[in-house]
C-alpha cells in the first residue's frame, strides 16, 4: 500500500516541475518584454480597440495573466496594476487587480507552504517557536501592516507567510483588505499613465498627483499602523 507521504512527495516533485517550466517559458519567450511601461504605452491603443471588441475575453485573459505571474512570483504585478488602469480604468481595474492579485498570492503562499513548511519547521522549529507563536496570536495584523505598508517585496510576503502557521483563509482575508489602498493608488496611477500622448502630458496635475500618491502612500500607511498600534495599547 502507497504511503501518504510517498504521493505527497510525487505532488511536490510534479508542482516543482509545473512552476519551472512555466518559469522557462517565461524567459525563453521574454515575457518581460510584454511586462514593461514601454510595452503598455506603445500597446495601450491596440488593447483598448481589443477590449472595446471583446470585453469577457480580455477581462478573463487579463485575470488569469495577473493570477499566474503573481502565483510564480514572476516580476510584472506592479505593470499588471498600472496596466488595469490603463485598460480598464480605475473602478473596474481597482476590481480585477484587488481579486487577481490576492488569488494569485493565496496560491504562491499555498505552493511555499506545500513544498517547504515541513522542511523548515522540521530543521528549525526550536528556532520558530517563538515566532510561530507570535504569528499564531498577532498573525493577522503583522500580516495587514505587512500589506498596508510595503516594506517588503509583494511576492516575498507570500512566500514567507506560507511557511508559518497562519491560516489560508485568514490570509487571504487581511491581505484583500490590506492591499486594498495600495492597489487603488496603482491603479490611478495607471490610467494617468494610460492618458500621456505628448511630453507636455507628463506635467499633468492628475498624473503628478498620482505619483505623489506613489510616494506618499507608505508614510500614511505607517502613521495609520502607529494609531492603531497605540489604540490596542
């Protein structure tokens, strides 16, 4: 009779397999290229007229994109939020990359904790203790300060919550929640992008306001984590 472990270890082997190869694809037909402002400004007329023609098609298409690249922490979530914006404007792109990109981090922080939780807790769970500790009570706001202020890298985040003992449900939650300002700020940035058709556009008071957002967004995220902080004192 087949152990449990054994199929496990053939999922792990198949799910490593899967993620390379995909990983390949991406280099060996230089997705990066397609993940590019210079990309989206040179492309944002032809996929307007494409959406224009064919709305579930790109909507879907442009869903699963951003699913699979965050999924694979592949580089391109930040030109796949500008590029929602751009296409979709802000309301109906704020929807899609609030959806696709949390779905997509839920999936990469399921892989990380399907192939290597077992492995670290195994070798270092003396060391995690405290730590396992700490994210089981507190999980859910280290988590959303993670999320609301932007320290770390998006797909950095993702893996390494998979690897502690925070539940699935419950990172899913907070990081829909939390990422909500953020991706609004992108997302308006976005359609600001999507409007420059000359130099002159750059000086624009919506698109300076947008990257002012940029810039500003991670010092009043912190300054709202720092309330909250002082009121659960």
């Amino acid at each position: 009779m087949k152990q449990p472990s054994d199929k496990k270890g053939r999922g792990k082997i198949a799910l490593l397999l899967a993620a390379a190869a995909l990983a390949i694809l991406f280099i060996v037909f230089d997705g990066q290229q397609y993940l590019s402002l210079t990309f989206l400004k040179s492309s944002r007329q032809l996929l307007q007229s494409f959406y224009i023609e064919h709305h579930l098609f790109t909507i879907t298409s442009y869903i699963l994109t951003y699913i699979l690249i965050t999924a694979l922490s592949l580089p391109g979530a930040l030109i796949m939020s500008l590029g929602g914006g751009a296409l979709f404007g802000l309301w109906l792109g704020f929807l899609l990359v609030s959806f696709a990109s949390t779905i997509g981090a839920t999936l990469a922080f399921l892989g990380a904790r399907f192939l290597f939780k077992d492995a670290i807790q195994k070798r270092f769970g003396e060391k995690l203790t405290a730590i396992n500790k700490g994210i089981e009570q507190d999980g859910a706001f280290y988590l959303f300060t993670l999320r609301l202020v932007p320290v770390f890298p998006f797909f950095i985040i993702n893996l390494v919550m998979g690897l502690t003992p925070i539940r699935p449900a419950v990172f899913y939650l907070v990081s829909q929640i939390g990422m909500l300002p953020g991706t609004l700020v992108y997302v308006n940035a976005g359609t600001q992008l999507g409007k420059i058709e000359s130099a002159s556009g750059i000086l624009s008071p919506g698109l300076l306001f947008s990257f002012a957002l940029l810039g500003v967004f991670p010092l009043l995220a912190k300054k709202v984590i720092e309330v909250i902080k002082k009121k659960n004192e």
